[in-house]
C-alpha cells in the first residue's frame, strides 16, 4: 500500500466514526466496575458488598443473548445501525447521570439496579458499535479500524478510569459521574455523522430466522469450532500475564505512583502508538501473516518480564518492559479485531460479533482466576515463563486454519 492510500483510509470518515464510536464504547464499563469500586470503598462499604456488586457488569458476558432483537428491529435514522446507537447513548447519558446522584450508602437499593442499567445499555451500546463496523470497514480497511477501536476504546477507558478517579479528589461523585455522561456526546456527534456502510443487508423476515440465522451462518464456516477454540486461546498467554502484572511490579518495589504514571500512563501512548502501526502492517500483510508475525511477538513479550524480576527495582528497565509488552499486546489486538470482523456476516454482525467477543471475555474472565494461585507456587519466572508457553496453542491452531482464514487481500490495496 502507497503512504497516500494509507493517509486516505486513516483520514476518511469511516476511520473518524470508528474512533468516535469507540470512545463512547470504552466510556461506561469503568464506572460499573474500577471507578464505582473506588467510591463504594471511599463510602466505607464493606469489601463483601463491592465483591457481589461485580455481578452488575454480567451483561457484557451475556450480550449475545438480545444481540438478535438487535440485529432484527431496526430504528429508522440515517442507517441501520444508527438508531440503535443514538438510542442506547442518549439513555447512557441519563443512567450515568443517574447513578451519580444516588448514594450508595443509603439508597443502595436503587444504587444496584441503576448501576445493572448502566451495565446493560453500555454492552448493547457495544453490540450496535460492534455490528456497524464489522459492516462497514472494507478488507484493506480492516486493520486501521481495529486499531482505531482499540486506541478509542483505551482513551474512553482511560477517561473514565484514571481521570474520572483523579477528579473525584477534587470534586464530588455526583458531579464527577455527571462530567462522565456528558462525555457520552463523543459518541452520540460518532453516531450522527457515521456513514452508512455501503453492503445493504437483506431484512430478515422472522424474529426467529433473527435469533437462528446468525449462529447457523456462523457454523456453515470451514471448521466453524475450530475458529471458535481459536478465538479463546490467541490472547490467552497475554490475558494471563496481564492479570498479575501489577502485584508483580508491586513486589518488585516500585510504587503506586510509578504503576500509574509508567504502566498505565506510558504504557498507554505506547499501546496506541503500536494500534496505528499494527493497524499499517494489517494493511500491508493482511489477517493471516499479522496473526502470526504479531501472536509471535505477543507471546515473546512476556519474557520482558522474566528479564525485569532479575533486573530487580530499575526504572529504565520497568520503561522498557512494559513498553515492550504494551506495544507488543497492542499488535496482537489489531489483528485479533480484524479477524473477528472479517468473521461477521452484513445483517447478522451485531450477532456474530457479540458471539465472538463474548467468547474472548469467557477466556478473560476463566484464565485470570487461577493467576494468583500459579503465581505463588511457580515464582515469577516460572508465571510469566508459562505465560508465554500458554500462547503457543493458539498459534499452532493458526497454522491449521491457514486457508480457512482466507488469502491475503494485497492484491485489492
């Protein structure tokens, strides 16, 4: 590809929704997770009742159950997707504003169910997002998109984490969760000025071929439960090493402050700078060489670890390690997005994605409860080292879905 046609594609509008969009998709889970954790905590709420509250983030697991009524009724505006969005962010900016003005201390039994609808709207929110850009991006497309909503999607998480935190120092929750849902306007000017995506799906004619059709279409694939498996193991190696990342760097001596400041501030602006040139490379080599070359460095990246235990408490070395992961996992998740929208059937995606994407939440949410208990047992060499070695099924995989995943399409740049 020409630097000129990678300059158009990056600069189109399809690319500007897709960031816009995935801001607002990464907006709301902090606040039902991270950020509502720490004000329940600054309330003095038991740790019991901040535990069980975890369940009110369930529905982005269960998402792929009212994917279809999604993909089935449509809200005529602009296109097809388009009315879902504006419906699910505007009632995002209401429950989000709601929510802040709940006490969680003696109303917390409103506090729950408003939190669960925070939950809700944001997961469908992400299955319409989801959805249209699986329709709308082309193959040559693909990779810059997914590196887009990934780095989108980071900076809403970012804004609603870290600097929704770092506000309520200073402010009161109320108004800091009421600054968080007007934010949600990045996604509704996404929404209002997203173009339609040129494939016109064919209306299903039945609720039941809605419900049906998305998995039967799916299973139709060449080695359909093989993609599946796949699609659970690719990031598992990173998912591992990801979850005990921060007690190690605890242990290893380095402070909060340096946690905040180096793995997740610099390891940020590295994981968008490795999104855009992920999301060049994608272009370049398309899914199949991009699934390799970047699930290889992905799994290599763990060792950086293995390398900063014997480094001991250097701060050069903490730069360069979580540099190179970040930047590394970062590659591993354009091309891992790519392929899941390459997946996606025009007018069953909502569906399709939210199948797959709920798939890869199972393997995060499985593979991160065992960490700790490894971790203690193994030493830290021996985790990350196994970090690394639980990558190697999901490339071995690869080399068995070679032609199932598809020819390159360079010849289309």
């Amino acid at each position: 590809m020409k630097a000129k046609d990678y300059l158009q594609i990056f600069t189109s509008r399809k690319m500007a929704a897709t960031a816009l969009l995935a801001f607002s998709s990464g907006l709301p889970l902090p606040l039902v997770s991270g950020t509502l954790d720490v004000w329940m905590r600054s309330e003095a709420i038991d740790l019991t009742t901040i535990g069980i509250f975890s369940l009110v983030q369930l529905p982005y697991s269960l998402k792929v159950f009212w994917a279809p009524l999604m993909d089935h009724f449509k809200i005529p505006f602009r296109h097809a997707r388009a009315g879902w969005m504006l419906v699910t962010q505007m009632l995002l900016v209401i429950s989000i504003f709601a929510l802040g003005k709940l006490d969680p201390v003696n109303a917390l039994w409103m506090f729950a169910p408003v939190a669960l609808l925070v939950s809700f709207l944001g997961a469908s929110q992400d299955i319409v997002i989801d959805g249209y850009r699986a329709e709308l991006l082309k193959d040559k497309e693909r990779g810059m998109g997914a590196a887009l909503a990934s780095v989108g999607g980071r900076v809403g998480f970012l804004v609603s984490g870290s600097v929704a935190l770092v506000l309520s120092q200073h402010l009161p929750w109320k108004t800091v969760y009421a600054m968080m849902a007007c934010f949600m306007a990045v996604g509704i000017i996404g929404a209002l000025f997203s173009p339609a995506p040129e494939s016109v799906a064919i209306p299903q004619k039945t609720l039941r071929q809605s419900v049906i059709d998305p998995f039967k279409e799916y299973l139709k694939r060449d080695q359909a439960v093989l993609l599946l498996l796949f699609i659970l193991l690719f990031k598992l190696g990173d998912v591992v090493a990801g979850k005990m990342l921060s007690p190690f760097l605890m242990d290893t001596g380095f402070s909060r402050e340096q946690l905040g400041l180096v793995n997740k501030g610099f390891g940020m602006i590295v994981s968008i700078l490795g999104g855009i040139m992920g999301g060049g490379l994608y272009a370049k080599w398309g899914t199949r060489k991009s699934l390799w070359v970047f699930g290889i460095l992905q799994m290599l990246s763990n060792f950086v670890f293995v390398a900063q235990y014997y480094a001991g408490k250097n701060d050069w070395m903490l730069f360069a390690s979580v540099g190179i992961e970040n930047f590394c996992a970062s590659l591993g998740s354009v091309a891992f997005v790519a392929l899941l929208m390459s997946l996606c059937q025009t007018g069953l995606a909502g569906t399709q994605y939210a199948l797959l994407s709920s798939l890869f939440a199972l393997t995060r949410t499985i593979a991160a409860t065992p960490t700790g208990y490894l971790a203690k047992h193994l030493g830290w060499p021996g985790f990350f080292t196994l970090s690394a070695i639980l990558a190697i099924p999901g490339l071995w995989m690869l080399r068995h879905l070679w032609e199932t995943i598809g020819e390159e399409k360079s010849q289309h740049l």
